[in-house]
C-alpha cells in the first residue's frame, strides 16, 4: 500500500509540474500575441510635443510606453514605423455604427408610388422598449447597448478611414433614447462598449401620423415629460422616507429614466443644426438646468457667444452641404442662399474655436465615409487650425464624452487605439496604414463601392415609367 501511495503521489506532482509549464507557455505565448512595439515611427501624442522619431509599447491592450526611448521587449512583436504617423485613434463623436439597418418605410405616395425611401435618421426598435408608458419614439429608456451587433460593412468602412471608437445614438424619435461610446472591433456587443450609457439625445423631428406631429408640440412634449419627470422623483423620494401608510408610486420606466437628466448627472445631446432649433434647444436646456451638448450644429457659431455662455459643447457635422449633380449649361444658377449655407458650413469650425466653444467632429450620416478626413481638411482650409481639427478627432471628443482618462491622447495607461498614416492626417494623398483597436491589430478591407458610398448612384441612366401603355423613356441623365 505505501508504494502504491508513493506512485499516486508522484503522479499528481508530475501532473501538476506539467500543468504548470502548460499555463507558464500559455501566458507566454498570450503575451507574445497582446504585446506590439511600433518603432522608428513619427508620433503625434496630441498631449504634447510631437515625437520625430520615437517607439509606442502595446501590451494587453493598453499603451504601457511612449517615448523617444522606448525599447521593445523581447516578447513584443515589432513593428517597423519608419514613414509613417502614430495619432491616436480618431473617434466619430455622433454615428449609428454597430446598429441593424434601419428598415424601409413607404414612400407619402402608398404602396402604388414609384419609389420607397428608407429611414437613415440617427430609435428604438421597430417594437420600442418593452412596457413602456411612453409611444414610440418618446421613450428614454432605450438603450443602444441592447441593439448593438459587431462587424458589418459600415464599421469596416470607418476602420479604413482610421475611425477607432464612436458614440453609436439610437436612430429616430424625440426622446431617442441613451447613447454608447463603442470601440469598432470585437466579437461581441459587450468587448466593444467602452461606456454606456453616455447621453440621453433628443431630437426635434415631428412624429408622422401622431402627436406630437410639429416643432412646437415637440417642445411642449418634451417640457412635460421633462416636468412630469420631475414629479415622479419627488413621489419616490416621498414613498422611500416613509413607505408605511403611503400609496406606492406606479412603476414608470420612461420617466425614471429622464431623472440623471434632470440632475445633471447625464447629458442630454440635442440634435439641431439650424439657428431656430439651436436657439430653442438652449432655452429648454436654460430653462430645466440640463448639461446639454448640440449635435449637428451647422449654424451653430451664429449663436457662439450663448453656447459659451452655457458652457453648451458642439457634436459638429462634417457631412457638409454640396452639389450632389453634375452642372448643366441649361439649368438655373443656384440661389445665393444655398451658395452661401456651402461657404458657412466650411467655416463653421474656424468660428467656433475663435470663439472658444468647445466641439468635436461627428461624420453626420456621410453618405461616404472616406469624405471624412478629406471635409475636416476643408475646415482646415476654411479658418480651422490643424491642431484643432486633430484635437476635434480625438481628445475634444473623448472630454465631451467623459472618456478622457480612456482615450483621445497617446499616454501610458490608456487604451491603444491607433490611427497609423502614411503621411499626414489631413493630406489628401495620404492612406491609413495600420489602425489598432484595443490593442490589436486590424484586418481592413478593401472598400467597396457598396459600402463607401451607400446610397449615392453614379453613371449614366434612363427612367422608364410605366403608365400601363408601354415603357415612355423620360431621358438621360449623368451622374457625378
């Protein structure tokens, strides 16, 4: 019996001897896999001094060192960097990326119209949340982390333009609902999030076939809620001093998710881009003590002096306003009006940092995505300088969106989203080279036509209507 306990004995101590040197090779080798050094690169920290010539150290997703003496490990894999840039990862503080497609509504012509349009709006589900006191559309309690999905055309085409992260914004209603600042890689819904929920948003088109159905039942419906939620808090505050003998306040999801805004503790970001809107969104804000944020802006700097003020930020769209057809020698020149709202839109940006209101750069539902960098450089051509246009892409977003101690700069501690170019960010010949993502390198794509420009047509065509007689060709036209 004592040889054989011995021969146990030593079979579990070899056992676990070997299990040991299993998960030593493991780690080691997980080590290898989480550990990068790009070398001999140009790194633009945004957080100081530009580094000409320098090493950025990568381990288990963050970034462990930055420097012009940083030496790789040996168990990195090195990367050589020499000719390219190192930003830190851009971030699109206002997108609808990581969302299902929003789904096709029929045209105000029936079913027997020519054409269908589908909703590209920045909502709940089609259902809206479950138990909701509230319609559709007027629910604050939607989540955007429920609706998340990873992967899709859309996230690989920002990944190729070196978007990182970006704050994903339910898609349609008033009440929308609250927000997630979301990393662009990732198996799942719950790797990508970085926080949640950011904001609640607001937007201020009309409901189409219920109330309320114009702007100024919008306002009305959004002060009474904002009211309504207030009352609510008091009620519970009331029922949780002295529970016995008082009648239980009705659950009320909608208006329990309004009080964080009310307190100040959430922001609420309210989409407007014309002078009107902005202005009134600022009363409301003004008038509930809302830490309010305008997404949208393009006439924002009109009312710069009111936004600093209230200490009000700028989501601002760089989806700016121009020609989508081709010239025609016989079509009527366009209104001065238009020509101008092209000019303002440029300079926008310019205006608003002169003025010391705080911003951020959104992509603004661009029907191509690759425009992105390409109309930060005509903010930059139009009075905007180029540190700021950098800062607007990285660090004014993260500070807005309470992620400044995660991202937006390239310190040591943070995490490694990088934007690797060939040149510099806001050059036109300029390509993305590398883009890490939590660290990890990824995989992109080549663009597609499908998936850069989605919802654009270009070419020659010819529109045939059918009125029952035969096929009448109404013309040609080119598209540029």
């Amino acid at each position: 019996m004592p040889k054989v306990r011995l021969r146990l004995v030593a079979a579990l101590i070899a056992l676990s001897l070997s299990l040991i040197a299993i998960t030593r090779f493991s780690h080691a080798q997980r080590n290898a896999i989480d550990t990068y050094a790009i070398t001999n690169a140009r790194i633009v920290p945004v957080s100081g001094p530009v580094i000409e010539r320098g090493a950025i150290l990568i381990r288990n997703g963050l970034i462990s060192a930055v420097g012009a003496n940083v030496s790789a490990p040996a168990d990195a894999r090195v990367i050589d960097g020499n000719g390219l840039t190192i930003y830190p990862g851009l971030i699109d503080s206002y997108t609808s990326l990581g969302l299902p497609e929003a789904a096709p509504s029929p045209s105000p012509g029936g079913a027997g119209g020519f054409f269908q349009t589908v909703t590209r709006q920045p909502g709940a589900s089609p259902g809206g949340a479950p138990n909701s006191t509230q319609p559709v559309g007027l629910q604050p309690e939607v989540m955007v982390e429920d609706l998340i999905k990873p992967g899709g055309a859309e996230i690989e085409s920002a990944q190729n333009v070196g978007i990182t992260t970006a704050l994903t914004v339910p898609r349609t209603g008033i009440w929308t609902g609250q927000s997630a600042l979301i990393d662009l890689a990732g198996d799942t819904p719950q790797q990508m999030i970085v926080r949640s929920p950011v904001a609640m948003h607001v937007g201020f088109t009309p409901l189409r076939g219920t109330y309320p159905n114009s702007l100024m039942g919008v306002f009305a419906s959004l002060r009474q809620m904002l009211l309504d939620a207030g009352r609510y808090r008091d009620s519970l505050q009331i029922y949780d001093r002295a529970p016995r003998g008082t009648r239980r306040p009705e659950t009320n999801r909608s208006l329990a998710a309004l009080i964080p805004v009310l307190e100040g503790r959430m922001p609420v970001v309210m989409y407007a881009d014309r002078e009107r809107e902005i202005d009134r969104a600022l009363d409301l804000a003004e008038e509930f003590k809302l830490h309010a944020i305008i997404a949208g802006g393009r006439e924002s700097a009109r009312l710069a002096d009111r936004l600093v003020r209230q200490n009000v930020p700028v989501l601002l769209s760089l989806n700016l306003p121009r020609r989508t057809t081709a010239a025609l020698p016989e079509a009527d020149p366009e209104p001065l009006r238009i020509l101008r709202e092209r000019v303002e839109a440029q300079e926008t940006a310019g205006k608003l940092a002169r003025a010391h209101v705080r911003f951020a750069f959104q992509s603004g539902s661009l029907t191509n995505i690759s425009d992105f960098l390409l109309n930060a450089g005509r903010t930059i051509q139009n009075g905007l300088s180029a540190e700021d246009a950098l800062r607007a892409l990285t660090i004014w977003p993260a500070e807005i969106l309470g992620a400044a101690n995660q991202l937006g700069t390239l310190e040591t501690g943070k995490i490694a989203n990088l934007t690797v170019m060939r040149g510099d960010l806001f050059d036109r010949n300029s390509r993305v080279a590398l883009v890490f993502i939590d660290g990890r390198p990824i995989d992109l794509k080549p663009v597609t036509a499908a998936s850069q420009a989605r919802g654009t047509a270009s070419g020659t065509w010819t529109l045939n209507v059918n009125l029952g007689q035969g096929d009448i060709a109404t013309g040609r036209r080119t598209f540029a």
